[in-house]
C-alpha cells in the first residue's frame, strides 16, 4: 500500500496533484523539486501504476516485489536501484532478523518500497522534512538519508551483540560443573546464526556503497560523494565487527569443546582410580572364595584380620597416590 506521498520543493513539502503522473510532471517542471513516494509490501496491481509512470525496469520491480534480494546497486536506463537490508535486534530473544528496502531513484523522483516494519523510513522523512537545507539537494539526500540510518542501526546492532558476545564468553570459562555444557554448546552455535544473519546484511552492501562513493554513478550528485564515503567508513567498521564477532565465536566454540574434553578425561580418571581400588579387595575376596578343599591359610585364627587388614592398607595406598597425582 502507498505510505506517503508528497512533493519537495526546496526541501519543503508541499500540496502537490493526487495523481503520480500529474504531481510528477508538477515536479519536473518547476526544475528543483522531486516526488517522493514510499510504499510498503505493495502487490503487483498496486506497483502497475507506479511502474507505468515511473518508467522502472521490469527486473527492478520484479525484485521489488518478490524481496528476499541482497544488498546491490543497479543502473538502469531511468532510474537507480538499491536493495538494503534493514536488521532488527530482538533483545528478549537475543535474535536478529533482517528486513529490506529498495529504493528508485531519477529525474525528480524517489520511490522507497518497504518489506517488514523494521525500515527507518518514517524517522527518516521526519529528519529531512525537519532540515530543508539537506533535503534541498533532492533524489541524493534521501538515498543518502536511508543508507546512513540503515548503517547506523548496524552500529547499534553490532554493539549489541559485543555485549551478549561477552555474556557468552562469561557462561563458557565459568567454573567447572557451572552450567550445563549441551545447553551452552547450544547458545554458541545459535548465536553463531545470528551473526551470520547480520553479516548477510552488511557484507555485501559494501560495494554498493563504494560505488555510491565515487563518481560517475547517475542520478547521485557528485556532492554527495563524501557523504557517501562516511557511510562507507562506519560500515567498513561495522563489517569488521562483525569479522571479529565470527572469529570470536568460532575460538569460544573450540575452547567450549576442549573444555568438554578436559573434564571428560577428568572424570575417566576419577573413574578408572576408583575402579583400580575396588580391585584390590575384589581380587582377594576372589582367591579365597574359590571352593577348592585344600587352600593355605583357610583354618588359620590371624587369617580373617590380616586379609582385611591388608586390603585397607592397600585401598588407603592406593586413595593416596590417586589424590597425589590429581586423579580424585
């Protein structure tokens, strides 16, 4: 459905035609203003007009409409198409899931297509409709706008995730016996998912936004150009975050698993030790319950007290050395 819809014209809105084509033409004419409009999750019938008086390329609508794109710029004949993806950091779930947003942009028009709630397009029509001196420069600054608050967010999000990052850190080299060691394997590897899913998102945004950078793209004013490199800054570090949040996850993992290793050992030594003292009195208890009729030692008085006697002594030996070497 169409969100908004409105003309600028020196950075103010203004009452324009109802009509796309009529508001369209207004816009053009009167040389520095653009149409602006921002539709979310529309059908195919409801991006026909827009696509008709726009002039949009097929294979840009087509991916506007059936989402699920990667982040990318693409040049067309009229118009100019982003694809940026938009996260969401659920703090009660610690999950992150992914949004996107596209967006057209050409002579004296710019149309913002949203999939999922999680896109800053409100906020980001409050901020340039509240400052007319950047949204004066026209098609750019909202391309320019949506980038930076997307990328933003990815900072907030990055910080996030260092945080739950150093939670997990805390679980995995707690004391031995604190915690459950399948549920912890399980947090590492769920959150290794998240991060996956959030580098999905600013991986590959890195070359749109290098490009936007530089010059010679169309529709982008070169003035633009060091604003978009800013943005290319804090998603380079973004991007490096993350980078570092995989590698971190991936050494945690292999610590968990050592751990796990170490403590198994542990116990199989714990195990074979008390097993070896319950072998002594086993294995004497063995020879003189043989049934045989002539046996030493059977009929004499001290027997009895000396055999127990010598399997506690050879038990308590045997506790002693296993507590020495660190098996109990």
């Amino acid at each position: 459905m169409i969100v908004d819809c409105a003309i600028y014209q020196d950075g103010r809105r203004t009452d324009g035609p109802a009509d796309f084509s009529d508001a369209l033409d207004e816009a053009r004419k009167s040389g520095d203003a653009f149409l602006w409009i921002g539709l979310h999750e529309p059908t195919e019938r409801e991006f026909d007009l827009v696509r008709h008086e726009f002039g949009l390329h097929p294979l840009a609508i087509e991916d506007a409409l059936r989402a699920h794109q990667r982040p990318k710029l693409e040049v067309y004949d009229d118009s100019l198409f982003a694809v940026l993806k938009p996260v969401v950091y659920e703090s009660s779930s610690d999950t992150v899931s992914a949004d996107e947003l596209m967006v057209f942009i050409g002579d004296s028009f710019v149309v913002t297509v949203r999939h999922g709630d999680s896109a800053p397009l409100a906020d980001v029509r409050s901020r340039l409709e509240a400052d007319p001196q950047i949204l004066a420069h026209g098609p750019t600054a909202v391309l320019y706008a949506i980038s930076d608050a997307v990328v933003d967010h990815y900072i907030d999000v990055a910080g996030e995730l260092q945080v739950d990052l150093e939670e997990l850190e805390t679980e995995v080299f707690a004391p031995s016996g604190s915690g459950d060691s399948s549920n912890t394997a399980a947090s590492i590897y769920t959150f290794k998912r998240q991060v996956l899913e959030f580098r999905r998102a600013t991986g590959p945004l890195t070359a749109p936004m290098t490009r936007l950078a530089g010059a010679g793209v169309p529709f982008v004013h070169q003035e633009a150009q060091p604003f978009f490199r800013d943005v290319a800054d804090h998603l380079t570090r973004v991007n490096e975050q993350v980078e570092g949040l995989d590698r971190l996850l991936s050494d945690i993992l292999s610590a968990h698993l050592a751990q796990m290793g170490v403590r198994q050992n542990d116990d199989m030594r714990k195990i074979s030790a008390w097993a070896a003292m319950a072998a002594v009195p086993t294995m004497v208890a063995g020879i003189y319950g043989m049934n045989f009729d002539h046996m030493p030692e059977l009929h004499w008085g001290w027997t009895y007290p000396a055999v127990i006697l010598f399997m506690t002594l050879a038990v308590v030996g045997l506790h002693r050395q296993f507590k020495r070497r660190g098996w109990l």
